[in-house]
C-alpha cells in the first residue's frame, strides 16, 4: 500500500514539472529579443530585427544608411558615414553581422575605406528616429573622433 501512495506522489510531481515545462515553452529566453522574458510571447527574431530595416538618413552630411536583415540577430549596414574623397561622397561600404540586441545593434570593429571602424552602435529611438555611434581611426587628423549622428527615415 505504501509503495502505491509513494508511486501517486511521484506520479503526480512528475506531471506538475511536464505542465509548467510546457508553460514555459511560450516565454522567450533569448535574450536578444524584444519579448526576451515574456510570458504570453514567443521570441520573434524577425520582429526584432525589422524595426531597424530601412533606408535611413544620416545626419550630418545626409548620407545613406541603409539596413537589411541578416540572420541570428543579425543587421546589415550600407553606408559611407558621409566620408568623401574631397569632394563627393564614397560609394556606400557593406558593414555586415551587426549584433542586434532589442533595441541596439553593434558592430565591434570593420576596416571601411582605407581605415578603420570600431565600437559602432545603432540606438532604435521609433520608427523614425534612431542614432548612430562609431569611432573612426587611421583617416586622418581631420577625419578620426568618435561621433554619435542622428538617423532619420
């Protein structure tokens, strides 16, 4: 009789822990994503990546900055920072696998043109308003600085 009681407890605790198991499907644990820790989402990787695509406007110099999605969390960039060769701007450069983290995307260091790029960061303000941070180095003394720029759709 015992072993049937002991057999029911267990049997029971054993479907407690599979049913939350199953409750616990639906929240989204990466952290990445907009719904990271949701209790009524799934995580929605293409959600959080579309809030960044677009043709976007840098500021200043009105330069390009255009976004496609990649994949794993992943933006990619097209854009010349409105660097020029003394009198127009560059062709557009492919910055691509910017790690999107909910509402930033970063990029650790590129080389672009004939320099380099790094500790580059794209805020998402709305869907109209997002800024750009990135430090610029081996371009010159009248080139190289960080700069933080408004980006405007």
């Amino acid at each position: 009789m015992m072993n049937f009681k002991t057999l029911g407890v267990v049997a029971v605790l054993t479907a407690a822990f599979a049913i939350s198991g199953c409750n616990s499907a639906a929240k989204c644990t990466e952290d990445r994503d907009d719904n990271y820790n949701s209790t009524t989402n799934d995580c929605n990787e293409t959600a959080t990546l579309a809030k960044f695509l677009g043709n976007w406007t840098g500021n200043p110099g009105a330069y390009p900055f255009n976004v496609t999605a990649g994949t794993d969390y992943k933006i990619n960039v097209s854009t010349n920072f409105g660097l020029t060769d003394g009198a127009n701007q560059l062709t557009p450069a492919n910055l691509n696998g910017w790690s999107v983290s909910q509402n930033q995307a970063s990029l650790a260091s590129a080389t672009l043109y004939n320099g380099n790029l790094t500790n580059a960061t794209v805020s998402f303000t709305n869907s109209t308003s997002m800024t750009v941070t990135y430090t610029l180095s081996n371009f010159g003394s009248g080139v190289d600085g960080t700069y933080t720029e408004a980006l405007s759709m």
